[in-house]
C-alpha cells in the first residue's frame, strides 16, 4: 500500500513538472518568434504574393504606423493559448508514451508509436485550447476598431456565429496536427537518441539542434492544413465565406493556385518553426530536469 502511494505521489509529481515545464517551454518560445508569427499569419489569409522583401516591409511598414511594438499585437491571446496548450501537449506526450509502453524494453520498433504518441499528444492539447488559437489568430490579423481585446473577440464571435464559431477551422487543424506532432515528436526524440548512444552527446546545443531538424519536419509535413485552417479561423475580418474544408480548399486553389496558395509563407517557416521547436523542446527538457533535480 505504501509502494503504491508513493508510485502515485511520484506519478503527480512528474505531471506537475511536466506542466510547469510545458507552460515555460511554451511561454519563450512563442514570445521569441511572435513577430514573425504575425506576419505569416498575414500573408496566410490574404491575397498578396509571398517574399521576402514583402514580409520584411509587412513588418517595416507595422512599426512605422504603430510602432515596434505592434508586432507583438495578439501575443497576449498567444500566451493566454499557448501557456495551457504547451503543457498539455507536453503531459499528455509523455502520459500517451508511458500508456502505449513506448518505452517498454519488450516493444519492438517503437518508432511508430512514437509518432503516435506525439500526434495524439496534439490532438489532446489542440482540441482542449483550440477556442484560444482562433482567438489568437484574428487578434494578429485585425486592428484596434475590430476588437479591443481578447474579451471582445469571444464576445462578438459568440455573437455572430453562436458556440460553432468558437471551433471555425477545427477539422483541418486537427488533420494538421496528427503529422506535424507526430513528426516533431518522433523526430526530436530519434535525433536525440541518436546523439547520446553514437555520439555521446547530451546538452542543451544539441538538443536545441535536435528540435531544430524536427520543427522543419513537422512544418514541412502539415503546412497546407495550416494554411486552410488560418483562412477559415480569419473569415470574419477578411469577409470571404471559407465554411468548410473543401470550399476553402477549392477558393484556395482557384483564386492562388498551388504554390502561392497552399505553401504561402513556408519559407518563413523554415526560419520560424526550426527556432521555434528547437527552443520549446531543448527549454521543456531544461526545465524538467531542472525541476527534477529540485
């Protein structure tokens, strides 16, 4: 009986330092890259070409008419999502593994359940925030007339569009996510394996590397899916009728095409996602163990 109140004590606190580790992973990461964020998400959902030189002028053109700091307009809604997503996705990976034995010497080829695990893991922390994601997204991609808080977009988005407006994108964020988490997951944890049985190589560069590889993977893999989701969470500001994932898909491809319409913007990503995954991953694994120490 003692053995087993302490395995529980042991379990809860595990949990606990998965979700403060989370939280904090989440926190950094998302404040780090959330101009960048803002201006993909821009380009995401209108019709302008993609560049470089466009994104650069985006953000050029924001500081001189608002000021530096409205590049990080939105992040407040960023880090009221972000804080609870990032700490569930994290538990909820490491609770899927211990439940689907990943690491169980017994499993053969884990590799595929690795992948679940992270995808379920996704799947779990997306659909328990995915109100605050959306609300996230039209404060990036709207002005100060439109919404004058985080309150006022639940407020008149409950108003227009009732309970379901809350969930606009939700199908195609959820098929978004089951590669991308999977992807990231499984593959920031065969690099890192890799690096400490080969290499011996255990430290926060390499980790922050490994992330790397693996946010450039999980972005790569999922991008269209995201761009759809973006056009449908934003319909309310761009005034286009994106209703579900098959007139969204096919506005997509009629009004931009593939290139320009379904991988607008990756190229940011491969900037953003790599600096983002690394840092949230090497900092969740930091924190942990920090906290384990403790």
């Amino acid at each position: 009986m003692a053995h087993d109140t302490q395995k529980h004590d042991s379990n809860s606190t595990n949990v606990l330092h998965s979700l403060a580790a989370g939280a904090i992973a989440g926190a950094l990461t998302k404040s780090t890259i959330a101009p960048l964020d803002r201006t993909k998400i821009n380009f995401q959902i209108s019709q302008e070409p993609y560049s470089s030189r466009a994104a650069f002028k985006f953000l050029a053109d924001t500081c001189a008419k608002d000021g530096f700091i409205w590049l990080w307009r939105g992040n407040t809604a960023t880090m009221t999502r972000i804080i609870p997503y990032a700490a569930i996705q994290f538990t909820a990976f490491e609770q899927w593994r211990k439940l689907l034995k990943v690491d169980d010497l017994n499993t053969k080829n884990n590799g595929g359940l690795k992948f679940l695990s992270g995808s379920l893991a996704g799947v779990t922390s997306q659909t328990l925030t995915y109100p605050l994601d959306l609300a996230r997204a039209i404060m990036a991609v709207s002005t100060k007339d439109d919404y004058k808080s985080l309150g006022d977009v639940f407020k008149k988005t409950f108003k227009v569009e009732g309970i379901r407006g809350f969930y606009r994108g939700y199908v195609p964020t959820i098929l978004g996510i089951i590669p991308y988490a999977g992807t990231s997951f499984f593959t920031y944890g065969t690099l890192k394996t890799f690096m400490k049985e080969k290499h011996g190589y255990e430290n926060t560069v390499v980790n922050v590397a490994c992330g790397a590889v693996a946010g450039m993977a999980g972005q790569s893999s999922s991008y269209p899916l995201d761009i759809i989701r973006r056009k449908m969470q934003t319909s309310m500001i761009t005034g286009i009728n994106y209703t579900n994932l098959r007139t969204t898909f096919m506005i997509i491809y009629r009004t931009e095409g593939i290139r320009q319409g379904f991988y607008k913007g990756l190229s940011m990503n491969w900037i953003k996602g790599p600096i983002a995954t690394g840092i949230s991953f090497a900092t969740y694994d930091f924190v942990r163990k920090t906290l384990k120490n403790i």
